[in-house]
C-alpha cells in the first residue's frame, strides 16, 4: 500500500514512530492533567457532581471522578491536537521533539483536516482500539511518508523538523 508523491524537492524527512508517540504521550499527559485538575475544582466548588462509581465491587468517590476525567479527556484532547495543529502545525509535544504537521504537499493543515486526522486517533479507545492501534503501526510502516491511518486519510504527514 506505499503510495508514491512527487516533490519538487527532496522527500521530507518523516517523524519516527517513537518521536509521534513520545509527542502524543507529552501531549495526552497534558490534556489527562488539565482535565483532572478542571474535574476536580470544579466538584470541589460544587459545580459538578461526582457520580458514584464502582470497581471490583468497591464504591468510592474518586471511581466517579476517574469516570468524568475520562468522559471529558477524549473531547479535550481533540480539541487540543486540532486546533492547535490548524493554527500552528503542531501540539506542545510536537513542538518539544521537533515535529510538525503539513499537508502531504508541505502546506500547512487546514481546520478540517486537522480535525479529522485527529478524530480516526480516537478509534483507539472504542472496543476494536488494539485492531485500530495496530493499523496504524501497519500504516506507519507500509507508506512512504509513514502516515497512520488518520494522516492517509486527511492527506497530513508528520515532518521532523530536528533530522538531517
């Protein structure tokens, strides 16, 4: 499934898979902190009510908040990786390990494309997420300018700005 570009220059040098997903764990860890913070003041200022939860048969209050931090993480973190990739090519962990998104052509993302790159990640955390996460490492390594899934389909790529 390698799909050939023409350039008019050399082929960009693409992210590695490590530095894509050392960028979204630094990006993910950001989102996971805010929304645990904002989750918490908020139920401690009595905004919010925490539900009660249960795991292993055991009920506790912060069962509930783990479940409304996870609720709110995943719109969180694509609205965070859009828009910040459509306004500057890159989230806060792109830019600490030198990546940038573009456009296959090098142009940068538009709002559409960002968004969706950004929303087929999120068929990591539905029932079928192994099959998706291991679709994209297949991605990666088959296309010529190391696309997951969400870049093929938006037309986006990964530049490493830091490489040779």
């Amino acid at each position: 499934m390698t799909q050939a570009y023409s350039f008019r220059g050399p082929v960009p040098r693409t992210a590695s898979a490590a530095k894509r997903f050392a960028a979204f764990f630094f990006d993910a860890t950001i989102v996971f902190v805010f929304t645990w913070t904002l989750t918490f003041s908020l139920a401690y200022l009595g905004v919010l009510q925490i539900p009660d939860a249960s795991l292993a048969q055991r009920t506790l209050p912060v069962f509930g908040l783990m479940w409304i931090v996870s609720v709110f993480e995943l719109p969180l973190l694509l609205v965070y990786a859009t828009l910040l990739e459509w306004r500057g090519g890159r989230t806060l962990g792109k830019m600490a390990f030198g990546l940038r998104v573009a456009h296959d052509d090098g142009r940068a993302p538009d709002l559409f494309h960002s968004f969706v790159r950004n929303l087929l990640r999120l068929l990591w955390v539905t029932p079928f997420g192994p099959a998706f996460v291991l679709a994209d490492a297949w991605a990666l390594q088959r296309t010529e300018l190391d696309q997951r899934m969400g870049d093929i389909v938006a037309g986006t790529v990964v530049l490493d700005e830091r490489a040779p």
